[in-house]
C-alpha cells in the first residue's frame, strides 16, 4: 500500500490554491457589528467548508490511490 506521507508530500502549492479559489468564489460577507445571527453564519461557513475541503482531500486521496 502507498505511504499517506507520500500522498501528504504530492499536494502541492497549486492544489491548496485551487482548493482555497473553489470556497473564496463563495464571496462570503461578514456583516459588522457581528451579533448571535450572524456570528452562527461565520461559524457554519467555517464549519461547511472544512467539510468541503476535507472531501476534496479525501477525493484527491482515492485518486492518488488509483494511479
């Protein structure tokens, strides 16, 4: 089986951008003065795109997997 510090060391500057592009093209604003409301949504856009990014880790995982 591959070593997973092998697929650690393949990511590369490039894919972090990219990944990073993907969930800055949300254009997430942060309304000022933050209150309860809108600290929760800071929050669950935090919460939803390590998700996100998390799940395209795994993906480029199974990929360098398959090669």
């Amino acid at each position: 089986m591959k070593s997973f510090n092998d697929f650690c060391q393949s990511i590369t500057q490039e894919h972090q951008d990219e990944w990073s592009r993907e969930l800055n093209a949300r254009m997430l604003q942060i309304r000022l003065p933050l209150t309860d409301e809108t600290v929760e949504e800071f929050l669950s856009f935090v919460l939803n795109s390590n998700i996100e990014m998390t799940l395209k880790i795994l993906r480029q995982y199974h990929e360098w997997l398959s090669d």
